[in-house]
C-alpha cells in the first residue's frame, strides 16, 4: 500500500498568483513594443510590472459566482417595485427629474467605462494590473445593464425616459459628461485611470453615489436604491484601483510625478466640473433633501480630499491646481446651474421648477452667504413671471467652454456678480473658456481640444437639424427644428414642471391609489 502523500495547500495568495500572474508570458514572435504599442508613449516610466499587488485578490471564478448573487437580489427587488406599482409611493415626481439626469447622462458613461476598462487592460502589462482592469470592465458593464433595467419601470408611466442613448450623442447638455468620459477614453492608459480610476473614482465618486443613492432612498425610490447597493461594492475596488495605481506610477520612478500632477490637475477639474449636474440635483431636484451641495463638497471635497492630498505629499504631489476655486464655487455652481437650466427647459428632456417657499428657506439656511443675495430675487421673479403666464425662455444660444462644454454662467471666484470668461487664441482661432483651469487644460494640448464637438456651435451650423429640414422656407422654427432632431417629444418630455403631463399624471394616480 502507498503511503498517502498529504497535498500540500495553496495560500490563497500562492493561489491567486497562479491564476493571474501566471497567464502572462513574453512574446517571442514579435517585439513587446508593438504588442504593448500604448505603454510608453505617455513618458511614464515603469521597471518592474510585478510590483503591482491587487489588494482584492480575486479570481475569475470567484467574481462570477459573487455578481451572480447580487444580480438574483436585485432583480428580485426591481420586479417586486414594478409589480407593486411602486412609483406611486415616490414622495413626488418632481424627483424623477433626477433620474431622468441620471439615465441620461451618467448610465452611458458606465458604458464608456467599460470600453475603456476593457482597453487599458488589453494595453498594460502586469497581469495584477490587467486583470484588476478587466473586472472592472465587466463591472461597468454590468452597471449599464443593471442601471437600464432598475430605471426602465419609470419609461412606462414618465416622459423623458424613452431615449436616452439617442439624446446621449445629441443633446446639448449631455456633451458635458459625454466630452468628458470621451476626453478620458482617448487618452493613453495611465492617463485613463488617473482621470477616472483616481481623479474621478478616488477622489470625487461619493459626490456622486452618496446624494443619488440616499436621495433614491430619502424619496421612495427602492429601484435605484437597490441597484445603488449593488454597484457600491464594486465601487470600493474601482477606489483601490485608482490610488494603487497612482501610487505604482509615483512609486516606478521620480519622473512620473510632474506627467501624474498634470494629470491631477487636469481630470480634478472636469470631473468637478460634471459635478455641477450633482450639484443642482441635490439642492433643487429632490423634494426629500439629504444635504447641501455646499455640505457635501465640505465632506467629500474638502475634508476627505484635503486628508488624501495632503498625504499624497510624500510623494511630491500636491493638491490639484482647480482645489481652492472648486471651494470657492461650492456657493453658488448649484444656484447657476439651475437657474440655466430653468431658462433653457424648453430645449431640455426634463423639467425644472421654481421651488416652494419652505425650500428657498432651505436653501437660505444652507447656503448663509450667497442664496437670499444673489439667488432668491432671481428665482422669485422666475416665479412671478411663470404665474403671469409669461415664463422666462432663453431664445439664445449660450457661449460654451470649449474645454468642459458648460454654458459659460460661472462667475470670478471671489465675485459672483461677473462671469468668468478667458480665451485663448490658437492657429487664428479664438477659443472661450469658463475658468482659468479649462484655459489652461486647452493651453497644454490645443490640438486635442481644437476638436471639441460644441453642440451650440453645430446648431449655427446646421448640424442639428434631421435630413431633409430646409432652414429656409417660410416660418421657420429652429427651435422645434433642433428638438425634432434630438427626439424630444415638445410639451412632454420638456418644459416646466407645474403644467407637465408627469405631474397631472402623478397627482391623478396617487390620488386614486391613496382614495377610497
Ligand atoms: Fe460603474
Ligand atoms: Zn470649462
């Protein structure tokens, strides 16, 4: 009889290293330049790949069989609020607003995400690296699909849900987030993961999830809340992603710091910038409010950003160039934001209102310094105006940045009674931005953003209209040119609130529903 051999068992990191490490090889038909043509072009220097640990250590087998389980939980609460009619017991359809933002233009950035997850993974070497990517790929995917699904019961009973994907590519103020994740994805693959997996993930991601998430839960929104859940856990590995890789490049060599601050500075802009839709959100678009924008940026921004910055330091980093203008707008951009939006919902897929008496208070006792000076008198007048019957309707189109694509509302940090407006001339060309940080985003890499696809600027163009619209005849409307262009249905998807079919309908059901 043999005698038993007792199999010596893997350590989970022997384990691990088998299943990932162990899949990468050198290449031996041709040279490793033209297999990995994207690592080295951005002047980061890298000596040893191995160097970089995935925190997680998770394998492939383990990561299906964990999502599997989150997805049958979801979509057993996503089938349960549709079958219940849960809708109805929203504190208001005026929050669907939000939703609507949300599915308009943050869900096709999950999408980009996942191209661009899926390209960095396919062009880093480092096998720690290229899976941690990969998963991440998938995850986002995942997010795509997920958020589609928990959203689409609001498509049966709202406007402003149906086209979502069409308006991404299309609409004016979708180019915001659009040109940003688009900015991020053209890049080489480290730029890529410090402009998301750090700038936007790391440092800036509860700005995002935190207010959508708990004003999903604050408002009756089980839906979202439950795809909310799903997502943050794989959140806090897109987190660890994005400082370990940081730290990795920092780490390789001392001549990575000045490319890796630029990039800081750079992706900490416009990722604040696309915030400002967050912003506006939590202060004006949810009836049942969980903080201020101001109270959030103190939080995440300045507290939870300070702290990290500050112990980046070791390493040579310092704090992003835009940090003390971004706390200087922390006052204002959500006011600005909406009051832009107001004036120009007749060519948005979604509504905006004045808010109530007791949310102007609100919003006075939130914002102590700026909201009864600068930004009541000019809400109260929208209101008086919309109960003449002559609400105020921008015609005009507005200047853009040529680097974030916002409007050009934002006023001088330190003055907001004056627009902040800077220009660079490139080639003959002359080129607005809103803020010295966009100014200097362009300055560093004009042929980039030389590119920029305006959506204002395609409007004058002519670009905006569908096959066949003769801008010439008799009568025409440019305005309902371009919306029929973007699909938005006029008087339904768009325009203010207080006569919108959504709100007839949401008072007509939950009366019926709450009735005898
Ligand atoms: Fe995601
Ligand atoms: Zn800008």
């Amino acid at each position: 009889m043999d005698t038993r051999v007792e199999k010596k068992k893997l350590s989970l990191r022997e384990r691990y290293h088998l299943m990932t490490r162990g899949l990468g090889w050198e290449p031996t038909y041709q040279p490793t330049e033209k297999v990995f043509p994207f690592t080295a072009y951005e002047g980061i220097k890298i000596h040893d790949w191995d160097k970089w640990e995935d925190p997680f250590r998770l394998t492939m087998d383990a990561y299906w069989k964990y999502q599997g389980e989150k997805e049958k939980k979801l979509y057993a609460v996503i089938d349960a609020f549709a079958q219940n009619n849960g809708f109805l017991s929203l504190t208001d359809a005026r929050y669907l607003n939000a939703i609507k933002i949300f599915i308009q233009g943050v869900t096709p950035l999950e999408y980009y995400a996942h191209r661009g997850f899926a390209f960095a993974g396919r062009h880093f070497r480092g096998e720690g690296l290229r899976v941690a990517c990969q998963m991440q790929s998938l995850d986002e995917l995942r997010h795509t699909q997920t958020e589609l699904h928990s959203i689409s019961v609001y498509n049966k009973f709202f406007n402003g849900f149906h086209n979502p994907l069409h308006w991404f590519d299309r609409v004016w103020y979708l180019s915001v987030p659009k040109s940003f994740f688009e900015d991020a994805n053209s890049s080489g693959p480290f730029e890529f993961l410090t402009a998301i997996s750090f700038s936007f993930e790391y440092v800036l991601t509860n700005l995002l999830f935190v207010p959508f998430m708990s004003g999903a839960a604050y408002n009756g929104d089980l839906s979202t809340v439950t795809f909310g859940f799903s997502a943050q856990s794989d959140e806090s590995r897109h987190m660890t992603l994005g400082i370990e890789c940081i730290k990795f490049m920092l780490e390789q060599d001392p001549d990575n710091v000045p490319i890796v601050q630029r990039w800081i500075d750079k992706w900490f802009w416009r990722g604040y910038r696309v915030l400002t839709l967050v912003g506006m959100m939590m202060d004006y678009m949810l009836p049942k409010r969980v903080m201020s924008w101001r109270e959030a940026w103190e939080i995440y921004g300045e507290q939870n950003g300070g702290a990290l910055f500050q112990d980046l330091g070791r390493y040579g980093i310092r704090e992003p160039a835009g940090f003390r203008d971004a706390c200087d707008g922390k006052d204002h951009i959500s006011h600005q934001a909406w009051l832009t939006f107001y004036t120009y919902d007749p060519v948005a897929a979604f509504h905006t209102w004045v808010p109530s008496d007791a949310e102007l208070d609100w919003l006075s006792a939130k914002y102590p310094e700026s909201f009864d000076r600068y930004y009541r008198p000019r809400l109260l007048y929208l209101r008086e105006q919309q109960a003449a019957g002559t609400p105020v309707a921008n015609k005009n189109l507005p200047l853009l940045c040529n680097v974030c694509q916002i409007p050009m509302f934002f006023t001088e940090p330190g003055d907001p009674r004056r627009i902040c407006y800077r220009e660079s001339v490139y080639e003959g060309e002359r080129y607005h931005f809103c803020s010295d940080h966009c100014k200097s985003i362009f300055d560093h890499e004009p042929e980039k953003y030389v590119q920029s696809w305006l959506p204002v600027h395609q409007i004058y163009q002519g670009n905006c209209f569908k096959p066949g619209t003769d801008p010439t005849a008799p009568g025409f409307d440019p305005i309902k040119a371009v919306l029929d262009y973007y699909e938005i249905n006029n008087g339904r998807d768009n325009l203010w609130y207080d006569n919108s079919e959504d709100r007839r309908n949401f008072e007509a059901w939950t009366a019926e529903a709450r009735g005898n």
